[in-house]
C-alpha cells in the first residue's frame, strides 16, 4: 500500500541511526597510557599501543538507538500524512464554494474556522442565508443608531403615557425606555415579515426573495438580468458584513461611553 514506502524509509533511517552509532565505537579514545610515550635521550619514542576494545554494551545501544530512530521516522511521516488532511478538505470546500455569492476580493473563499470543510452545500446555504439575514438587521440597526443622534419622529410613542419620541434616549438605554407594548409590536411585525415578505424559499438564491424587489422594498419586482442581480446581492452581502462589524463597534462604544 503507500505506506510500504514509508515504512521502509522508516526502518532504513533507524538501521542508519543504529549503524552510525555502533561505528562510532571504532574512534573510542584509548585507554590513559596507550598514548604515552616515553622521553629517552631527548627522543621521543611511542610506546606499543593498546589494543583499542569497544566499549560493554555499545552493540545493545546502537541497537535501541536504532529503533528509537525507526520509530521517531514513521512518526514524522504518520504526521506529515495527518498535516495534508486538512490542505485535502479545505481544497475540496475551495472547489465546490469558490463561484457562490459572496465570494469576493480580496479575500476570495474565506473561511479561516473550516466550517464547509466538509463541503456539506445545505449547511452552506443555510449559513448563507443567516449571514444575508444578519447582515441586513445590523444595517437596520445602524441606521437606528445614527439617526436619532440628528432628528426624532415628531408626536408620542405612547399617548396613554405621555412619553414622545424625543424621549427615548439613544442606544442601550432606550431598551427600558420603550413600553413593552412597543416592543410587542416589534416582535410582531418582525414575525408578519418572516412569514410572508421575507419567507424562505429553498428554489431560490440566499438572500433572493420572490416578494421583495429593489430597496428591499415589496412590490417594487426584482433585477431581471441574472448578472446584475448577481452584482446586487454580492454588493448586499458585504454591506451587511459591514455593516455587522460596526455596529458591535456602537454597541462597544455605548457600553463604556453611554
């Protein structure tokens, strides 16, 4: 199999290891006296030398040395293997993504956290379509949160009350500011446009609703041409992408500052 070539190198990295070592036992330094030598008459003259024995043992640590070598080579080479997993699926999502909206420069295909690393195309779609979802409530918000600091509807939020629009602060403080009747018809609304406008249909492109057109307006037909609706609905998705990493910058800036 492939890992017959692998395992080979193995074994012939550690048999090296092993052969080095046991070698190296022929340059042991001898023993004290077999390189004295003596001093006759002012002449030098070396004394036999001593037979040069290796030393106990070496054979068995050349041995162990050498397999420890063979099993730190298939290690490195299980770990290399491991290492191109990863490069394998991540081409794979490359392939099967790269053309879908929303892929644009200069980033390209960016998915730094592997999330369709298993090129699953309904978990893509799906996450597709919240991040439109997403995106266009942050631009909402936005506007929200740049308006009131220039002007305010005129009259009462809540007659009964007597509280107006001018009353309500801008920010997280108006949460508790607004009657819980006004945040039910929030919700309500939120719940009438996600049942009939902005209902999801799986036959169509995220974030391309049968019943919205232009604006994200009702009523007003959608692009015809298939390019430049393409253009538009890439042109949403980075606003809304935008558009979601300012306003955490607001709501980070209006929870220290106020």
């Amino acid at each position: 199999g492939s890992r017959a070539p692998e395992m080979s190198r193995a074994l012939a990295t550690g048999a090296m290891v092993g052969d080095v070592v046991y070698s190296s036992s022929a340059f042991l330094a001898p023993t004290h006296g077999a390189s004295q030598v003596s001093i006759v008459a002012g002449i030098a003259a070396p004394r036999p030398a001593a037979a040069v024995v290796p030393a106990a043992g070496v054979g068995w640590s050349a041995a162990a040395i050498g397999a420890v070598g063979a099993m730190g080579a298939l290690a490195a080479a299980k770990g290399r293997k491991q290492a191109k997993a990863p490069e394998r699926r991540h081409a794979s999502a490359l392939a099967a993504f790269e053309n879908e909206i929303g892929v644009q420069a200069p980033l390209g295909f960016w998915d730094p956290l592997g999330f369709a690393a298993d090129g699953d195309a309904v978990a893509f779609k799906r996450r597709r379509v919240s991040e439109y979802k997403h995106g266009r409530i942050a631009m909402c918000a936005c506007m929200g949160y740049i308006q009131p600091e220039f002007d305010r509807f005129p009259g009462y939020l809540s007659p009964s009350q007597g509280l107006k629009f001018a009353d309500i602060p801008n920010g997280f403080a108006a949460i508790s500011k607004v009657p819980a009747v006004g945040w039910a018809q929030v919700i309500a609304f939120i719940a009438l446009m996600e049942t009939t406008f902005l209902e999801y249909d799986d036959s169509r492109d995220p974030g391309n609703y049968k019943n919205i057109g232009r604006w994200g307006l009702p009523g007003l037909g959608g692009i015809a041409d298939p390019e430049e609706n393409r253009l538009s609905l890439n042109r949403d998705l980075a606003n809304g992408r935008l558009a979601m990493m300012a306003i955490m910058g607001m709501f980070f800036q209006d929870g220290l500052t106020g």
